[in-house]
C-alpha cells in the first residue's frame, strides 16, 4: 500500500483516481475470494429447513441439494456467478441483496430474446398474469441440458414442467 500512496503523491491529480481504482480492485478481489468458494454458501443452504417466506406469504426453501448442483449444468460456476449481488453472508439477515433475482440473460442473451418473443414474456408484460421465468421451466440449482433425460425440458418431461402450471 505503500508504493500506491507514493505514486499518489507523485501524480498529484491523476493519483486519487490511480488510488480509487486500485481499492476497489483490492476489494473486488476480497469479495469475489469469499464468493468463489461455493463451500461457504453450502455451509447453510445444504440444510434442508432453510426458508423463507415469500412475498406473497408462501414458505420457499432455500436448501439446495449438493447432488442436483453437482449434475446442473451450471455445476462449473461459483455461486456468486449467477447471484452476484452477494458479496458475503449479510444476504441472511434479510437485506435487500437477498431479494435481488438472478438474471440468466447475462450469460444467455439469445435465450432471453427467444423469451421476449413468445407468450409468457408477453403476459409478464402486461403484468395481468403470473408469467412462466426460466427457473420455471429449467429449474433452479439442477439444470441439465435439453437432450438430458433428466432435464425438465427434454421431451419426455415437457408435460410434467408445463402441467405444474398448466394443469387443465
């Protein structure tokens, strides 16, 4: 730290903006250290009596199963990839940062135009109706590719996923 502020001293206007960019990637590194380590958020969303209770009054679990996650698809990322807007464990005591939703279309740009263009985005749109996400129909933690028998949108399983919300 030493060297930063020397350089800072030596750069006179230029220097706190050098110093600012420098904290906040020393910081970044720390809060992107703690989230990489998908063990720290496992040590409580492995139990299975984690919840919440929606806004709508509904109790949702936020257990997640090691060996779903560990199958998805998406087993190779850290939990902070996908729910970024958690940078440590204060999410638990029920701050705002909890309540954030994960947007897929950061990585899955041409899924979510596909989306835009079909019937479900369009009654979300006219907020008149609850319209399907893509946890809906892919899941949550324990997404698997399309052509995976598993999968809740392989073929075989289409029914099932659609008739949780379709069901006449």
């Amino acid at each position: 730290m030493k060297w930063i502020f020397e350089k800072t001293q030596r750069e006179g206007a230029r220097g706190p903006v050098f110093f600012a960019v420098v904290l906040w990637a020393v910081l970044m590194g720390v809060t992107s250290a703690w989230a990489a380590d998908n063990s720290k958020c496992f040590v409580c969303h492995r139990e299975e009596s984690l919840s919440k209770v929606d806004e709508q009054g509904k109790k949702v679990s936020l257990s997640i199963s090691m060996a779903d996650y560990k199958g998805s698809i998406h087993a190779g990322l850290s939990c902070s990839d996908c729910h970024a807007q958690i940078r440590d464990d204060t999410h638990a005591r029920g701050t705002k940062q909890a309540a954030l939703k994960v947007d897929c279309a950061v990585c899955h740009r041409n899924a979510e135009k596909e989306y835009e263009r079909g019937l479900h985005s369009k009654l979300a749109e006219r907020g008149t109706e609850r319209a399907a996400s893509c946890q809906d129909c892919h899941g949550k933690h324990n997404i698997r590719p399309s052509k995976d028998p598993q999968s809740q949108t392989n073929l075989s399983n289409s029914a099932r996923t659609c008739s949780r919300c379709h069901s006449n």
